[in-house]
C-alpha cells in the first residue's frame, strides 16, 4: 500500500452512511427478483432504474474502467466482476449481486449473495460460511486492530469449513474516492500490518471457494472465476472505524434472515 489513507470526519461518515443505506436498499428491492427464469441483464435494468429514478443517485459502476453495467452479477463458479447478460438463472444457481453508487459524491458498495431457488447442500453451506467469514473479519475491526487481524478472522472461519480464501481480490479504502488506496487482504497474521484508527472506512468482502483457492480472469477482462471450476461466495460490506469498535454503514433494511446479526 503506497498511498495515503484517508481519515474521515464526522460529517464525512455521516454522509458515507447515507450512501451506504442506498446501496443496501438497492440489494433489498432486487431479492424478490431472484428467481428461475430471470435473466442478469433484467436484473441490471431493475438496479439501475432503481438507483436512478427512486434513490436519485448514480451508477458508479456503469463505464467505470470500461465496465459496461450497473451492477456485478457473479453466478456459481464466478469469483467477482460477473458482467450481466442474457444468461438465464435457474434452480439451484447462487448469485453475488454487487452494487455501488454515488448520492452528493460519496460512494456506497455493498454486496449480497442469493439463491435462486433451492440451493444445494454444499452452496447452502459455503454461502452460510462465507457470510460468517466476513463477519468475523468486522468484529475484529477496532482501534489499535490490525489488518492482519482481520485477515486473520476471516480465514480461519473459511478454513474452519473446508473452503479456501480467494487473494487475488481485496477489499478497500472508500470514500468520495470509489477505490482508496487501503487494502484489506482477506487472509493474515495476528497483530501484522497497518494499525486501525477512528474515521477509516473501507468494505470487507471475503471471495471464499468450495473448492481451490485459484483464480482466472475470463477474456471479457472482468469476469473471474475458480479454476477448478468449483462454487464461489461473498458478502461486503462497508466499515467505518468508530473510537470504540465498528459501524456497519450498510446495514441491510429487510433484517438478517437466517444469518446471525452484526451487533452495533
């Protein structure tokens, strides 16, 4: 890491935090259009419309590095970056859904992984496990942790489960700046790299296979996908550093589910 990190303010925070509720409410509004049948691209379009005519905000993702569509949509084998297409969901896939936009110049990113019907056994436990991966890794978030430790809590729930951590891929700084030079590996050591302070903001987002932990880029230059061909999860969400611990700054408005929740 090369770059300065970014402290935030008070008020920087509070408007990350209305950013952040607008992409958590775009996964929100979309979950009841996860269903055999539907393709990614209408996906897109409902998400995009969405964010644009309801929440009045922008699709950051839309040209962003010559990405063509609003939102990832990474299906099965697919790490991250799925490009959405006509392809046609059906029973049993599992679906990463990745949203990011900008409300007055601050960005919200957040992801969440859906079944499109009836998962089967392995997905419905790698989903569950990823899910508790990243949220390891946000209750070891405080001042004076260390990135490591947050690596270092994510991967032992990974490799708890028998599945592997993805390294090619990380999380990041986040701010009026879509991807800020801090870089959160979702593996470590205990007590190494940079020290947390209050007013640091960035996503956690875990990318754990059922299978190998190796990845390939597809020939569109986005799409990435498990080697051996095996099933990928993840979540993120946004973490802003607080004097005393964490705030999750896309909380999820529909609730938990069948996942455990993340204390304040």
């Amino acid at each position: 890491m090369g770059g300065q990190v970014i402290i935030k303010s008070p008020s920087d925070i509070a408007m990350l935090r209305t950013s952040g509720a607008l992409a958590a409410d775009v996964l929100r509004m979309i979950g009841e259009h996860v269903r055999p049948g539907v393709t990614t691209n209408e996906l897109d379009k409902l998400c995009h419309d969405y964010i644009v005519d309801v929440l009045d905000s922008v699709p950051i993702n839309i040209g962003y590095h010559g990405f063509p569509k609003t939102i990832c949509t990474s299906v099965n084998h697919v790490i991250c970056h799925g490009i959405p297409s006509d392809k046609v969901l059906k029973g049993g896939d599992i679906i990463n859904i990745d949203v990011a936009l900008t409300k007055d110049g601050w960005h919200g990113d957040t992801s969440r992984m859906y079944f499109v019907g009836q998962p089967s056994i392995l997905a419905k436990r790698l989903v569950t496990a990823t899910y508790e991966a990243m949220r390891a890794g946000i209750l070891a978030v405080r001042p004076g942790a260390t990135l490591g430790d947050i690596g270092y809590a994510i991967q032992t729930v990974a490799h708890r489960d028998g599945f592997s951590v993805v390294r090619e891929y990380c999380g990041h700084g986040i701010g009026q700046i879509y991807h800020e030079d801090l870089q959160i590996l979702h593996y470590g050591q205990p007590g190494q790299g940079l020290k947390l302070q209050p007013g640091m903001v960035f996503t956690i987002e875990p990318m754990i296979n059922a299978g190998r932990r190796h990845s390939k880029e597809l020939s569109d230059g986005w799409t990435v996908v498990t080697k051996d061909h095996s099933l990928s999860a993840q979540w993120e969400h946004m973490v802003a550093v607080t004097e005393t611990g964490f705030e999750v700054l896309t909380r999820w408005p529909d609730g938990f589910g069948e996942y455990l929740p993340i204390p304040s």
